[in-house]
C-alpha cells in the first residue's frame, strides 16, 4: 500500500503537534501547517525526508494558495487534519475577543476546509478530519463565540458530507469533539474539570481518524455529559449559573 500523505494545520504545538508526530511515527508524509516557522522545523527535525513545511496563517488569504504549494511538493494528500483555532472564557464580552474567534473559527476553518474538500472533489476522493469541541452540543454563556464557532463547524462538516454524498464523490470526515484539553487554549487562570492531556487525546483522534470514524467525542466522560445535557430543555438550561 502507497505511503499516506497527511496535511496537519495548527501544527505547532497541543494536538495538533501531537498528532503530526504520530503519522510520523507510522512512516507517513506530514505536511505540517502554522505560524510559528521554528516550532514546524522542530517537528520536521523528527524526520526530515517525510516532513513537509509550510508557515501560513489561516486567516490570511494567502493561506490556500500556500495550501496548495505544499500540496504539490507532496505529490497531493491523502488526508487534510484541522485543528487550528481559537477560543476564550469571555465572561466580560470582550468586543475583539468574539470577532478574533470568530475570524479564526469559521472564516479560517471555511477557507481550509472548502478548499480540502474541493480538491480531494476534482482528485478522486480523500479524508477531511477536524479537531472541533462538545462546546458544540451546547451554547455555553461563559463562551459565546467559542461556543457558536464550534456548532458552525460540527454543522458544516455535515453539510459536506451530504454535499460530498450527492456529488457522488468518495470524501470521508471524522469530526473529533474534545472536552477541555491542557493545552495553550486553556492557559489562564481559570480551573477546568475532566481535564485530559493532550498526547491522550491525540492519541484518540489519531485512532478516530485512522478507522474513520464519522464522529468521535473524547472521552467516555463526555460522552456521558453530552448525553445527560442534550436532554436539558433551552428553557432550564439557559437558567444554569454554568461559571465555568
């Protein structure tokens, strides 16, 4: 079987980091995507025949264009992992807070995503997966644009997959719904419960993606949540003094 050709963005460290280090691992080529050019050559140092670089900002508009240099010094991709993005605790509705998310979550997600989609269309299929939330499931006050962004794109990974069914074109996804990850996302002052490290978590989605699974929520404790908290009413659930 051909070697696997992964495109990871968000690379530069958390899950993202992780799991390109896991595909290196299994022999595969990694491309990897991020900001910080010095962090994506640590990773390439870990292999430097089968790891890919390309520094890019996913809010930029360069950022496809950049996506599909990589793609072509890869020889094309097999797989496309997203797992930029953003969020915060916003408590005091911090103006700029919310439209940062906002930008990076769905404008960002979008451009990547669209265009991933677009080109496993006009090249015989491929596999889109996503590190999303289970803050998706569910508006949480504390988290307005966190929240939402999250539920746009557990929402349009499904629009896709229909899209992708009605065009008649073999494109897989896995969206992945972590609960709290220790991670630079949540390095503040706030305390978080369940709070799992990230190398355990990417160690599921990396499985998630490998047996593609359509969606997988990590772990079984959230599983659990999500479950007992979808059959909360709107009417009580936005009555809760959820603080955290």
């Amino acid at each position: 079987m051909a070697t696997k050709r992964i495109i990871i963005s968000g690379a530069t460290s958390g899950i993202g980091c992780e799991i390109a280090k896991l595909y290196i691992a299994d022999g595969c080529k990694v491309g990897i995507m991020g900001r910080r050019i010095e962090l994506l050559n640590n990773l390439k140092s870990l292999s430097p025949e089968n790891v890919y670089v390309q520094q890019l900002d996913i809010n930029s508009d360069e950022a496809t264009t950049k996506f599909q240099t990589l793609i072509d010094q890869m020889g094309g991709i097999d797989i496309y992992f997203h797992v930029s993005g953003i969020g915060y605790q916003n408590v005091a509705l911090d103006y700029s807070k919310e439209l940062n998310t906002v930008e990076t979550n769905c404008k960002g997600f979008t451009r990547m995503i669209t265009y991933a989609f677009n080109y496993f269309s006009d090249n015989g299929g491929g596999h889109i997966a996503a590190i999303t939330s289970i803050a998706g499931t569910k508006g949480l006050g504390v988290s307005p644009a966190y929240s939402a962004t999250k539920r746009f794109q557990n929402h349009y990974i499904q629009c896709l997959a229909q899209l992708s069914n009605i065009r008649k074109k073999k494109i897989y996804f896995t969206d992945i719904r972590p609960g709290f990850v220790a991670t630079d996302l949540l390095n503040d002052e706030h305390h978080y419960p369940m709070l799992m490290n990230k190398e355990y978590v990417a160690k599921i989605a990396y499985k998630a993606a490998i047996r593609k699974k359509r969606i997988k929520i990590i772990d079984w404790r959230y599983v659990v949540l999500v479950a007992g908290w979808r059959l909360i009413p709107n009417y009580i659930w936005e009555r809760l003094r959820i603080k955290n």
